[in-house]
C-alpha cells in the first residue's frame, strides 16, 4: 500500500472505531437513565452493550422501545382510562 492509501484506510478504521464508541456511549446513557423495568438488569444490559458493540446496543434499542397503544392524556395530565361497563 502506499503512504496515501495507508492513510485512508487509518482514518476510515479510526472513524469507525469513534463511531462505535459515541453508539456505545449513547445506549449506555440512556440505559442509566430507564427505570428499571425491563428483561435484564441493567449491568447485565453494560455489559452486553460494550461487549457485543454494536449489535448489544442495537438489541437493547430495539427491546427498549414498547409497542403500546397510545392512550391519551386528560386535562389533569394523567393517563386514567375509562372503565369499560358490563353488557347486560
């Protein structure tokens, strides 16, 4: 390789190597900031975010997310659900 294409290759793998990184940083932020419902606990969740990167932080992303149904708020700003009444 020549010392241009060397170069290239350096900063390609060191951009990837940063871009890892900053993944890893964000998943665990916002792993530090969850509560704590959820299928592991949260070192459980470190540890597979930094040792399987990126596809730890990917699948805790993906198991973060809960697919719910949207329930909208009431004046008050609570998430009170009318009580379904029995059919006679």
């Amino acid at each position: 390789m020549t010392g241009l294409a060397a170069a290239v290759v350096l900063v390609a793998v060191l951009l990837g190597v940063l871009l890892a990184v900053a993944f890893d940083m964000f998943c665990l932020v916002r792993l530090v900031a969850r509560d704590d419902r959820g299928f592991l606990p949260k070192l459980a969740w470190a540890v597979a975010i930094v040792c399987i990167s990126p596809f730890g932080g990917l699948v805790y992303l993906l198991s973060a997310t809960r697919l719910t149904r949207y329930a909208p708020r009431l004046e008050d700003g609570s998430l009170r659900r009318p009580r379904l009444r029995a059919l006679r």
